[in-house]
C-alpha cells in the first residue's frame, strides 16, 4: 500500500521559520555543534558511498549567507539539529563548471570533508534517503534554483541582497522578493477500470506517465484539469477531485494532484493526441500497471504521477464498482 501522502510531501522535515527571521538566531543555530551543511554544485547533491544518505559537513567560521565562495540558505532541522544549503560555484544548474567539472559520481570528499562521499543527481539518489532527508534536498534544491534565477530586482534590475536565511531578498528601495513556485496539474484519468496515460514527445518510446500541465493566468486547478486533457489527449473529463499535492523543485513546481472521469457518452478509443506534445496516448489496466511489460517505463518512485498511479492499483478493481 503506498505511503498516505506522496514523497517530498510527507511534512517529516520541521523548516522553523522562527530561526530563518532572525539573524542572531542564524548565527547560533551555524555555531551549533549539531549543526550540518549539505554542500551543493549545480543541480548535484553529495551523497556518502552507498547512495542511502546525504554526506552533512559540519558548519565552519562565522555565519554569512553569501561569500565570494557560495551562497548559503537556512533549511530547517532535522532532530533539532539545525541544517544550511550551501550553493557552490552557484550559477551552473547542470554540475559543471569552467574550472573542473563535477560529474555524477565524481567524489565530493573536498567539499563535504567526508571521505568516501560522491556527487549524484536528485532523480537518482532520492529514492534511496528517508523521507526526511528527501524533503531537506528539496528544500536545498527549490531555493538554489531561485536563487540561480533571481538575482535582480524585476522592478529595476538591482542586485538583491539575500536575507531570511536565504528564504527572500531585499532590493535597493526596500522591496521583498520571495522564491516563485509555478502551480501544475497532473490527472489520473480513469473509464471503466483502467487509467489512461500518455508519452511525451520528447521521451524515449514505451515511457508513459500522467497527463499534466501548467496553470494559466486566471485559471482555477479544476479548469485547467479538464483545458489540458482535451487539448492533449480530446477527450472531456469531469467528476474532477483533488487528491494530493507534492513541491517538484526541479527546478519550481508545485505539482496538485487530481482524478477524473470521461464525460458519460465519452468514446475512450477516440483520442485524439496533441502531437506537439504527446507521441501516445493509452489505456491501461491495473494488471497491466501492477505487472507491467518489461519494455514499459512508467514514472520514478519519486514522483506523485507513480505515486497517484501505485494507490490507484492498490484500490483494486472493486473500487471502480462502488464509483
């Protein structure tokens, strides 16, 4: 059965907005004897030797949120135990640099002090960490992110100072600018038994995932639920219903979760794929979803479309006749 909320939104990671608005409080939760960093470059975190857990330095000197070596940000705690992101060399959002790159795998021993330690992307260490650790690199992850992006005032064009533990930034004039998130639906959309997905363009052939999209301007969730099936897929769904949302940091989203059903009258063979987006679209079974073909790639454990699609199969077909 899977977990009751997807991951990265499980709340396990306590983000104590407290410390974050007061810079004494900055300065002695980096004095800590408990306290950790996890060192960032680009889009790459350092994980110790087996994959299973993030490689935590211990905090050095006097507490800065940016210096001429990284940008660094106030997570939360773990434990009680208080945790910073350091962004090093920040501005490269594929781990590599002009001086040395980093590739995944490389070691990251010079970085974290920690021997045995190696650098690897989210998508493929994430699964592998505690929950709480998994939301400690999302965090790290959405606020890098903007800060690689938002280094200036979209008013004039200022430097922004960081401030709030790395959580907003200050412009010349006095104006707050805080991390953007970009809302997102993605659909589970099921007839009579089985849940239709489809293959993006740009993916390889036989990976298939939930249908999604970004939320326009003046749009509610629902809407755009039933704007982006028809236009990617044209069919109509309604009985639209949220069941979940999850932070997608990769680099802002906020992906809200939600099941629909075809209009009644609804002919499930005849869609019609946006083929600017969507190279295939399909029907699938819980069997075939519970059991799948080897040649069928569905999406990582990581994320809420596999999350939404595992607690589907788990309601089991019965579920369909109490509908």
């Amino acid at each position: 059965m899977p977990d009751s909320r997807p991951p990265l939104a499980t709340g396990a990671f306590d983000r104590d907005a407290v410390t974050r608005s007061s810079e004494a409080a900055l300065a002695e939760a980096w004095s800590d004897p408990v306290a950790r960093v996890l060192g960032m470059r680009g889009s790459l975190v350092p994980v110790v030797s087996s994959g299973d857990a993030l490689a935590l330095r211990t905090t050095s000197g006097e507490f800065s949120l940016r210096d001429d070596r990284a940008v660094r940000s106030y997570l939360g705690r773990i434990d009680g135990a208080p945790i910073f992101a350091e962004e090093l060399d920040a501005g490269s959002t594929d781990g590599s640099h002009e001086a040395g790159a980093v590739v995944p795998g490389a070691s990251a021993e010079t970085d974290t002090g920690l021997a045995e330690s190696q650098w690897a992307h989210p998508f493929e260490c994430a699964a592998r960490l505690v929950p709480v650790e998994r939301e400690v690199l999302a965090v790290a992850a959405a606020l890098a992110r903007w800060h690689e992006s938002a280094g200036f005032s979209p008013r004039d064009g200022e430097p922004l100072t960081p401030t709030m533990g790395g959580w907003a930034g200050v412009d010349p004039h006095g104006g707050e600018h805080f991390p953007r998130t970009d809302p997102a639906v993605i659909v589970l959309v099921e007839h009579e038994g089985r849940v239709l997905l489809g293959s993006n363009a740009l993916w390889q052939t036989n990976r298939f995932s939930l249908l999604a999209g970004f939320v326009e301007a003046g749009e509610s969730a629902e809407h755009t639920v039933e704007r982006e099936v028809f236009e990617e897929a044209g069919v109509r769904v309604d009985r639209v219903t949220y069941v979940a949302s999850q932070p997608w940091p990769f680099p802002r989203s906020l992906m809200l979760g939600f099941h629909a059903r075809l209009v009644p009258g609804s002919d499930p063979d005849q869609l019609e794929p946006d083929r600017s987006e969507i190279s295939e679209l399909r029907w699938f079974s819980r069997d075939e979803l519970r059991d799948p073909a080897p040649e069928l790639q569905l999406p990582g454990s990581l994320s809420i479309a596999r999350w939404m699609i595992d607690d589907w199969i788990a309601e089991g077909d019965g579920a369909d006749e109490r509908a």
